[in-house]
C-alpha cells in the first residue's frame, strides 16, 4: 500500500473535526468574554462555510464531466 493509499483510507477530516471540536469548545469557554474571539470565530465559521460549498460545487462539476481543469 503506497503513501497516497494510506492517506486517503485515513479518516483526517473526522480526526480534525473532533480535534477542533475539544480544542475550540475548550477556548471558547476559557475566552468567553473577549469580543475579538467570537469575532475570530465567526469569520472562521464564514471562510469554512464558503469552502466547504466550493468543494461540494468542485465534487459535483466533477462527477457530471464538466470540469474544464
């Protein structure tokens, strides 16, 4: 089995989900009060929520054909 195999059959978006999960529920409560996290946090939840679309688009472009790259 070749690197690349062993990556892809690694379930990393579940790892960092509940990494990011523990972690930030972790700093959330410890920074509750500070404007600037639940700012930083917010701007997060946008850049991820754009990406995670983006990726759906890609994925789907692909498995019609019509992707041009």
């Amino acid at each position: 089995m070749t690197l690349r195999e062993r990556l892809d059959a690694f379930p990393t978006q579940l790892v960092l989900t509940v990494l990011w999960a523990t972690v930030g529920t972790a700093l959330s409560i410890h920074w509750s009060n500070s404007i600037l996290w639940v700012s930083l946090i917010s701007i997060y939840a946008i850049v991820v929520s754009h990406w995670t679309a983006h990726l759906a688009w890609k994925g789907k472009r692909i498995a019609q054909g019509d992707d041009d790259s």
